[in-house]
C-alpha cells in the first residue's frame, strides 16, 4: 500500500511527497481508512511509529471534505499533549502535512508567556494543539471556546495520567460537543487509561500495532553494575569511545541531570541539560543543538525527554535507573528510530538492583551483563533493604518545609522552595517516569512517518564489533585492569581510557 491508495485530497499528497512519504507506516495503514470513515478509534503504540501523521492527515482530509460552517475564530480541531515538546512536535508535523491546505493551527503550553499565543488564537484557528494546564487557564479567560470542537485527540494517555491530568483532561471533555470524532493514543492500556477511554470514546476501532509491552528488537541492551560513586568515570570512560556519536543520558532528578551535564563539559564533551526547571527557550535551543550535532550528549529527566524526536540517537545511557519499570522501555525506544539499530546502556548501583528486577520482569527478558573495569558484585548481588534506595530519596530534601503551589500534576514544577503563585496551570509538569511499555515481540516494520530515510549516517555499532575493534588495546590493558574488574573480564570491551 501507498499514499496514493489512501485517495487522501491533492494538497495532503503533494505535501507528503515533498517530505519523501511514499509508504504509510502499520499504524497508519490500519488506521487512516477507518478514520477517514469518521470512526472513534484507540491506537496502542509507541512513539516513533507514525501515529502523529496517523491522525494528522484523515483530520485534515475530512475537514476538507466537510464544508460545515463554524465560527471562525473556534478551533474545529483540538489535541491534548502531556508535555509541550511533544505539543510542538505535534505542531510541526501540522505544518508539514498542512502546508497547502487553508487551515490554520497554533500551539499552547506553559512556561512561556500567554500573550503572543492569545493572539494568535484571537486570529482565529482551526486546529489548536494543547497543553491541559494552559488550554485550561486560555479557557478559564474567554479566550479558547470549545464549543465548535469537531475533531478530538488525546495523544499519550498513559503519560497524561501518570503525570496527574486526569482531572484536567475529564474538565476538558466535559467542554466538548457531545458530537465529535475522538481519538485516543496510549502505549498501555491500564484498568485507569481504558476508564479514560471509554468516558471518552463510542464504539471506538482499536488499532495496536504492536503487542502492549514490547521492547525494541533492535536495541542491543546492556548493564553496567557499578558503584554510585563510580558512575562519573564510567561514564567518561564510555564517552571516550568515539562510536558513541549522539547520546541521550537518562537522570531520575533535575538535580542530577545538571550535575551530569556540568561534569561532562568539564571534560570537554559537549553536554546539556533539559528537565522541567528549565526554560522553554533553554530547552528548545539544547533540542536544535543536539539535532544539529553541536551537542554530543542530552541529559534529560523522563518527562523532559518525550516529544524528543532525533532520529540519528546512536546510543541511551541510563544513568540511574527509572524507578518505574515501563519508563525504561520509552527511555531506549530513543534510540533505534526509523528503523535503525541502537544500543542501550544502564548503571545499576546496588540501591537500583530492585528496579532491574521490575524491569526485566516487564520485559520478560533479561539484561545482559556488560563487563568493565568498574563491574561491581555487591551491586549485582543487592537482595533487600540494600537492593532498594533509602526511603528519603523521593522525598523532599530536609529543612525544606512545607511548600505551596506544587502545580496540579503529582509532583509540581514549583519544588525547592519556589513559591508559584495563585495559578499553577502555566507549569507544565516534570513529575512521574510512567509511561508503558511493551513485551518483546518480532520486529516490527520501521518507526516514524512512512519511509523516510533516517538522518544518521552511522549505524551504532553492536558491542561484538567494537568488542573486535578493541581486541590489541584490550591484550595491552588487561594486566592492568584485572585489578580493577572484578568481574574478571576485559574493561576495554566497553571502551578505554585514552
């Protein structure tokens, strides 16, 4: 099947041929025909499998074909985004598929002024592409109306109520017309993601391109048992090695994720940080320097990270470990995207063994063992109290006391003392690493939007080839470094100090 047997309108398949799209993705074969035909819909998948375009294009077909007369100024379409990189995202492809249609759109967040979006809506706009805590607070004002709403999607469901939406995005649906079409994305379907759907959705087709919890086939995995105190020089010891051309580092705390990223430039590799503390203009320029190659690494915490869509990802370290299981599948599906390989590295320190445990047993699989100068056997044998991180360490650091204004998601944006205000809606959340994954599975066909060529001109490279590349250095290091690994094998296999 191509584009051109979707029958989709001229200005939708001169725009996808000008992006090189000749073939649809799976999502987008099953599910673009029954959403031409006006149909509810629940599409399980990951990111990186074309869904954005999956409901992009039959929304714009169909509202082409429609003709129906609305106030001008209300939106005919509106999209629910957990996290405003992903609604940016959302909006770039819009102005992709869109380009030679009539249609307008914009995209609200917080973190960023409101003015020059209010202006942009007061304009008037078709489709609008949304943020819970900022639409909220536009409507709240008068300047969003609803009541014109044909069109209707909730991307990433999962991630919105393991941030603590739901309240925000039932508010939400109790503003729309009761006629409408809905769309509903998730990776999972939890027993609370299909209560969600099934106030949402009437008699909806569901669409899983993928069994729920499966891990990248293509992803070499690896861990790393190491001492916290170690993972500093394990890292740079990694680095080091010249195959790992673009990296994502995966912290659980802001906190940390800016301590990474000072280390690493102090020695010389060009890092930055992305977390929810971060300004909306800080984050967008570290996003085009680490697409543009000017940053070797990104170190981002979970939430930071989705709508990060860079295809030539070689590597995903996770410095430390999520503490939720199915954060780990959406961490690594960074890496191997358009249908290229990827390799995926994580540290576990003997207070993250626990969450190994959790998460090969969601993957049903398990972690191969990495071996390096730095291999630690109390991590890798952690049973117990020992195994697990000290009951503080999602807590609030002491003396910090009470604080108001913690956002309206789970965790606020607002912590360590910053007061916010009377009005949280503006702070989009950096709370929570849930997100669902999906069990192994045979490979499925290529992520992103059809077939277009993935950026990266490297593959990254197995661990049995840079294995082979390190062979003489690692007979020459071997006397030196069986001190140090106490696993008993060759640290240069994962690289070498130079």
């Amino acid at each position: 099947m191509s584009f051109d047997d979707l029958n989709l309108i001229y200005p939708l398949q001169r725009a996808l041929k000008e992006e090189g799209y000749t073939t649809p993705t799976p999502i987008q074969k099953q599910s673009i025909p029954h959403l031409l035909g006006g149909r509810d819909m629940i599409g399980i998948a990951q990111t990186g499998t074309g869904k954005t375009a999956s409901f992009i294009l039959p929304i714009l077909h169909n509202m082409s074909a429609a003709h129906r007369n609305t106030r001008k100024k209300y939106p005919r379409v509106l999209v629910l985004a957990p996290t405003r990189e992903l609604a940016a995202q959302i909006g770039d492809s819009f102005s992709s598929y869109g380009r030679y249609t009539r249609y307008k759109h914009t995209v609200i967040f917080g973190g960023v002024g409101q003015g020059p979006q209010v202006k942009a809506i007061s304009k008037g706009v078709d489709s609008l592409v949304a943020t819970p805590g900022r639409l909220l607070d536009l409507v709240d004002q008068g300047h969003v109306n609803l009541s014109e709403v044909e069109y209707f999607v909730l991307d990433e469901a999962d991630r919105m109520l393991d941030m603590g939406f739901v309240n925000d995005v039932y508010k939400v649906v109790e503003m729309l017309p009761q006629k409408r079409q809905s769309l509903f994305f998730s990776a999972t379907m939890s027993p609370d993601v299909s209560k969600l759907a099934r106030k949402m959705l009437t008699n909806p087709v569901t669409v899983e391109v993928t069994p729920q919890a499966t891990t990248v086939e293509r992803i070499d995995q690896f861990v790393f048992f190491v001492d916290s105190e170690n993972k500093n020089e394990l890292i740079l010891q990694l680095l080091r090695s010249k195959h790992l051309e673009c990296v994502l580092i995966f912290t659980r705390t802001k906190h940390r994720a800016n301590k990474v990223a000072q280390m690493l430039n102090k020695n010389r590799i060009p890092a930055d940080a992305i977390h929810g503390n971060k300004s909306q203009t800080h984050r967008t320029k570290a996003l085009q320097d680490f697409r543009s190659g000017k940053l070797r690494v990104l170190v981002a915490t979970d939430i930071a990270a989705r709508g990060i869509d860079v295809e030539d990802i070689s590597h995903v370290i996770n410095y430390d470990l999520p503490n939720i299981p199915e954060s780990y599948v959406h961490r690594i599906g960074r890496t191997a995207r358009a249908g290229a390989d990827g390799t995926a590295f994580s540290f576990c320190a003997a207070d993250e063994r626990d969450f190994l445990r959790e998460i090969e047993k969601l993957i049903r699989m398990e972690v191969e063992i990495a071996e390096h100068e730095y291999h630690s056997e109390k991590a890798k044998n952690a049973t117990g109290d020992n195994a697990k991180p000290a009951p503080r360490q999602y807590g609030r650091p002491r003396g910090s006391g009470s604080k108001r204004g913690q956002g309206r998601g789970k965790n606020g944006d607002n912590k360590g003392g910053r007061k916010s205000g009377g009005n949280n809606r503006n702070k989009d959340k950096n709370a929570g690493n849930n997100a669902s994954p999906k069990k192994s599975s045979p490979k499925s066909s290529p992520n992103g939007d059809g077939n277009k060529k993935p950026k990266r001109n490297m593959k990254a490279k197995s661990i049995q080839s840079h294995n082979s590349r390190s062979k003489n250095a690692s007979t020459r290091q071997q006397s030196s470094s069986q001190g140090k690994n106490k696993g008993g094998s060759p640290a240069s296999r994962f690289g070498n100090k130079t």
